[in-house]
C-alpha cells in the first residue's frame, strides 16, 4: 500500500510536498464547513470565510499537475433562518484567483436527518465543485459509466428524428449532441446529481463524508494510479477510497485524534509521530 498521513495544517505540509517536488493529480476534499464544530476544529464565521478559504489558495494551486482537478464538498449554512451564500462568495473568490469553476455535483442523500424547521424542509443534499486550472483538465469518463436505464433507453427511441440527429446545441452551451449514438448503448454517463447514501464508515469523525462520494470523484478525475491529496482529511475517507481503487493517497490532519482515526483506518501505524509519515509516495 502506498500512502502518506501527514499530521500539520495543511498550508506548512502543502509548502515542504511543494519543495520536495510533489504534485498531485487530484485534491479531492471536505474542508471545515462555516460556523462548524468549534470545540472540535475551530469554526470559521461565515461571513470571512471566502476570505480565510482564500489563505490555502496558493498551496492548492502550487501542489496540483497543471491538468489536476481540485473538488470541494461543502454546504450552505442557514443564519437566521436565511441561507448565507458563503460558499457561492468562496467559489466566486476561488474564481478570481485563476480557478475554472468546471461543474456544479450536487450529492443527494438517501437519508437525510430528520427535523422540523419552521420555514425550510429537511437537508437532504450538499454541493461537490470541481475546479481546475486549465479549461481541459484529465477526465477518465469511462471509469464511471453506468447501465443505460430502460427509462433512458425508452426516451432516446422515444424522440423525433430531429431530435436524435441533433448536432449542436440549441442552449447555446457550446456543446453539440448527437443523442441518436446513444441508440441501444448499454452503458451512459451518469449525471452530475449523486445519490449516495449519507451514512460514513467512520464513527470517530463528526462530519465524514460517505466513502463512494470520493471514490467518484478519484476514479473520474485522476489517471490509474494518481496521486490523490485530502487537506482536511479528517477520519481519512479519501486516503481510504484511494487506496481501495489503486490511488495513492496523500492526507493531511491538523488534529492528532483524528490521525489516530487514519492509522486505525489505513492501517498504516508506521513512523507517524514526526511531521510526515510515509510509506512509498514520492
Ligand atoms: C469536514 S472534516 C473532513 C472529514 C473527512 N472528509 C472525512 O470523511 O472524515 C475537516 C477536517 O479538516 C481538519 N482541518 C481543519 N483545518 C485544518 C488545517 N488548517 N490543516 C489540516 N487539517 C485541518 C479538521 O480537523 C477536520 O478533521
């Protein structure tokens, strides 16, 4: 197995990877939500979040392959019962740092908590970004092709001709589709909505994310065997579905009680106790 579990914040861990000559294929992370959990990671004010986001900029541009992918899972916070637009702000500033917003992924739990609320329903999805450097990043579309559902297979048949010979796009997106390739294919891309079940693997961590949430995104926008970096790894979800998909995992946690959750979870009890603890990653 190779991987590393450095245990640092992430911009002093970020700057030495740098200057030992590492850079990865994929930043794929959760990082601390506005307002979130103070007693145990501290807690960002939503209001001067883009701004503090904006201080971990220069580390993540500097450690990403020029073709890399950067993807942020994150949610909106409610204040006074109104949603702050803190993370549109952070995207936005990302953006005006050089960033290519590439897409939007929303991930919709299967499970959402229950609650009541009196002027909103249920929570029941969060946002996944996919940022970039360049307008064309690597992307293994094949890697996460699904079945063709019946229902699809039915619309496409369904269609007039027009329809199905259609060539450019009539949205003004920029992108033409041909929908009559998609006559009897068995396999499609899946959309950019994830339903994915809510429930982690970790019961340490407060706010892991559930471990097919990252697989995606490492088999879709890293090469076969990529280096994958998790700044906030927290209980190690990442490094975990890296490895599991033949990645290598690259994670960094502030906090010594959720390393220990990351050696239990890797696996990998060796060395940690100095900065950087690593088995075979460059
Ligand atoms: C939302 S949690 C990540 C959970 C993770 N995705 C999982 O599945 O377990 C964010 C993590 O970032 C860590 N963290 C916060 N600031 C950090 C920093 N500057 N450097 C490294 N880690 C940090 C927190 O301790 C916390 O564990």
């Amino acid at each position: 197995m190779d991987f590393r579990i450095i245990h640092s914040d992430c911009i002093d861990a970020m700057r030495e990877l740098i200057a030992g000559g590492v850079q990865v294929d994929l930043i794929m992370t959760s990082p601390p939500y506005a307002d979130a959990r103070k007693k145990q990671y501290g807690g960002v004010n939503p209001d001067y979040y883009a701004e503090w986001f904006s201080t971990f900029h220069e580390g993540f541009w500097n450690i990403l392959k020029p073709t890399g992918s950067f993807v942020i899972n994150i949610k909106d916070k409610v204040v006074n019962g109104i949603r702050h637009r803190y993370v549109w702000e952070t995207i936005q500033k990302l953006t005006s740092l050089g960033w290519h917003c590439i897409d939007d992924y929303i991930w919709v739990k299967k499970n959402p908590m229950p609650g009541y609320w009196p002027t909103r329903l249920r929570d029941g999805w969060e946002y996944c970004f996919h940022l970039s450097k360049t307008k064309t990043p690597y992307i293994n579309q094949d890697a996460v092709r699904q079945p063709t559902k019946e229902s699809t297979k039915k619309r496409i048949n369904y269609l007039s001709e027009k329809y199905k010979y259609r060539y450019a796009s009539e949205n003004q997106s920029g992108f033409g589709n041909n929908l009559s390739h998609y006559i009897n294919k068995e396999k499609v891309l899946p959309s950019n909505v994830l339903t994915i079940s809510s429930i982690s693997k970790s019961k340490k961590h407060p706010a892991a994310y559930p471990i097919d949430l990252p697989r995606f995104f490492i088999k879709l926008l890293s090469p076969p065997g990529g280096l994958i970096l998790d700044p906030f790894a927290g209980s190690g979800t990442t490094g975990q579905a890296a490895i599991e998909e033949g990645f290598k995992p690259i994670l960094i946690e502030r906090e010594q009680e959720y390393i220990k959750d990351i050696e239990e979870r890797l696996n990998g009890n060796q060395g940690i106790g100095t900065k950087v603890s690593t088995t075979n990653v460059p």
